[in-house]
C-alpha cells in the first residue's frame, strides 16, 4: 500500500515538473515539425494541472494562500480586467484567446505546486533541478538554432516568426530569451544546494559560461544588462569568499587574458554585428541598435499620447488596443516598448492595481533576499511591452512569494 502512494506521490512530482518545464520554457511551440497547433498541448497542461489542484485541495491552505498570495491575486486580476474588457468591447473586438488561457494555466499550476510543496524545505530542490533543467534545455535550443536555424524553426509552430540573426529559442524573442537565461541563472546559484565546495565552483563556472554565451548570441542588450545586476549581488560573496590575493591573481590572469585575445574579439564584433557586445560597444554605428532605440522612442511618445487621449483615466482594454494604437503609432510599432504604459493604455487607472502588486513584490524579494529578481524583472517590464504574458514574469513573482509565504508560515509556528 505504501508503495503504491509513494509511487503515486512521484508520479505527481514528475507530471508537474514536465508541465512546468513545457509552461515555462514556451515548449508548446515545438509542435511544428507535427503540423498540428500547439493550443491541445496547453489544453492538456491546464487539464492535469487542474486535476491534481481539485485533488490536494485543501480549504485551510487555499485561504492561506489567497489571504497572502500575491502571485494569484495578480494573476486573476490580469485575467478579470482582460475578461471584463471583453464585456464592454464592440463585435471589432479579437480574443485572445492564446493569453487568456496561458494565465489560467498558470493560475492553476501554480496553486497545484504550492500544495504539492509545502514544506520551503523541499521546495528549494525542487526550485533548483527545475531551474537547472529548464537552463540546459534553453542551451541547447541556443546550440541547436545557432548552428541551424533552418531546421529550428522547423520544430516551431507556423504562427511564430523567426530571424535566423539573433538566437530567440522557443520564446522567439531574442531579448525575452536572454532574460530567461539571466533569471534561470541566478535561481540556479542563489539555491544550490550545500555540495562539496570544488562541485559548486564547477557548477557556477559552467552557469556564468553558458550566460555569457546565450546572451551573446540573443543580441540582446538587456540581457548584458541583467547579468550585470546578477554580478553584482554574487560579486561581492565571491571576493569575500577567495580572499584578496586570490582576487588579484584572477583579475591579472583575466586582464592578460583579454589583451591578448584582444585581436580577435575586435575581429569577432566587427564580424558579428548582432551580437550583444557589438550592439553595445558599436551601439552609434550599428544601423539596428540606432533603428531599435528610435523605435522604443516612438513608442514611448505615442504610447503617452494615448494615455494622455483617454484623460489618463480608462483604457481601451487588450481587445481594441490594437485599432486605437495605429492611430498614435508612426510606422509598424506593434506596441509600446513599456509594459507599465502598455498596461496603462489597455486598463487606465486598473492597472494601478497590477503595479500595487508588484510593489508588494519588491517588498517581499527585500527581505528574501531576492531582491535582483525584482530588479531584473522591472528592467524587462520597462523595456518591454509584452513581458506581462511572459511566463518567465509569473515563474520569478511566483518564487519570490512562495519563500516569503513559507518563511511567514515557520516564523508563525515558532511563536505558537
């Protein structure tokens, strides 16, 4: 009999863990090389999830969880005000149905991991093989469509656009892609686990290595700007940790190192454009980088228009955006490159209430010691529009509120 509830117990861990995977690392999309739509894949995810969610529910929990869980307050949220815009829109009206459904799911597989995990005590191994898995997975994307970005985008749905220039992975979106790396990387080193100390090194030089690689090959400059975030709150451990004299012998080696390679990484950023480096250093003579910030200028420009046009009050919702966005926009810009404004323009003074949350989850990554991934997470939002769909953004508010629930949770039970 035991064996057999053990046997279940796994079997649940394993399903959530894959479903987790396929979630947060955009996976569905992989569904190309079928030719059928990726929209049974999330079906499914949402159908077990759903599933194992009714099976451990557990009122006492479930209240816990709504009296204090930010995450799921600002999940349903999102999905009311996009629902409730759908209310009042006209028959011009497009739903979305794809972003609805994805913040369901989250919704729901989220609650299910918390119940699954509620001791903190398993739920940072778990959070650290699950970040770990989902890092390995997006190198080898990154491998896999830098050296054949043909045969990639075959794997894909036919929905989703590629450029065969900067590496996107299954997010098909170079800086989205980068971003996750970033993140993925940091969850890795804050919650490794206590192994021998030599291990540990191997581990996080391989991390760091495969960052900078990934991010290289994303293009991205945000990418190049979370990892500075990342650096600098390991950084300082890191020198305590090898002492001075060790600290300047790297730094030599590093220095010599550089001065000597010097030739050729000038030769490879000349050659490579598109690379994040050479987006960077050759930012005033990369037509790109020149084209992408004029770009996020308009964007910026028309998007306060648009908010300033409604009287700063009330938006158009998700579902008319689009029609009243043109109007504003100068030249194919889809959206603002802002997700605070984007928000403004679809939800008015609403949207206060999803920066509320946010606010309430700087907070909480305060005092977990968290606080790069709110950072990281704001320097997405605020360069980018759609980063409020992303799961990676409900992935990293649900990490941060899981640890100060379950930290809240033992102080409680020690003053009892």
């Amino acid at each position: 009999m035991r064996s057999t509830v053990d046997f279940t117990y796994q079997l649940e861990r394993r399903l959530n863990f894959i479903i987790g995977v396929v979630l947060l690392l955009n996976l569905f999309l992989l569904t190309g090389i079928f030719s059928i739509s990726y929209f049974p894949i999330l079906i499914t995810c949402f159908a077990v999830s759903l599933f194992y969610f009714i099976k451990r529910f557990e009122r006492v929990v479930v209240v816990d969880l709504i009296n204090n869980w930010n995450t799921i307050l600002y999940i349903f949220l999102s999905l009311f005000l996009m629902l409730f815009q759908l209310l009042v829109a006209d028959n011009k009206a497009v739903f979305k149905m794809n972003d609805c459904i994805r913040v369901i799911i989250y919704a729901i597989y989220f609650s299910w991991t918390t119940l699954l995990y509620t001791d903190i005590a398993k739920f940072k191994p778990f959070i650290f093989r699950f970040s770990l898995v989902c890092f390995v997975v997006l190198l080898i994307e990154g491998i896999i469509e830098i050296s054949n970005p043909l045969f990639f985008s075959m794997l894909l749905s036919e929905n989703v656009s590629k450029t065969i220039l900067r590496v996107g992975g299954t997010f098909a979106d170079a800086n989205a892609f980068s971003n996750a790396v970033v993140i993925l990387g940091f969850i890795i080193l804050k919650f490794m686990p206590q192994i021998a100390e030599k291990k540990q090194m191997v581990l996080a030089v391989f991390v760091l290595t495969a960052m900078l690689y990934l991010v290289e090959l994303s293009g991205s400059r945000q990418g190049i700007l979370l990892l500075l975030v990342l650096c600098t709150y390991f950084m300082p451990g890191f020198f305590k940790k090898i002492g001075l004299k060790r600290m300047l012998i790297v730094g030599s080696i590093l220095l010599v190192l550089s001065l000597l390679f010097l030739p050729f990484i000038y030769d490879y950023l000349l050659n490579n454009p598109d690379s994040s480096m050479a987006r960077i250093l050759f930012d005033d003579e990369n037509p790109k980088s020149i084209n992408s910030d004029l770009e996020r200028s308009n964007a910026m420009t028309a998007g306060l228009n648009y908010i300033k046009n409604h009287f700063y009050l009330y938006g158009t919702g998700m579902f008319l955006f689009e029609n009243e966005w043109a109007v504003h926009a100068k030249g194919p810009i889809s959206y603002p490159h802002n997700s605070f404004v984007f928000l403004y323009c679809q939800y008015g003074i609403g949207a206060l209430l999803i920066f509320y949350f946010l606010l309430i989850a700087v907070k909480r990554a305060i005092t977990q010691q968290l606080w790069p991934l709110m950072l990281m997470l704001g320097i997405q939002l605020f360069l980018l529009s759609n980063t409020v769909y992303y799961p990676v953004h409900f992935f990293t508010l649900f990490v941060i509120d899981f640890c100060w629930i379950r930290q809240s949770m033992t102080l409680k039970k020690s003053y009892l």
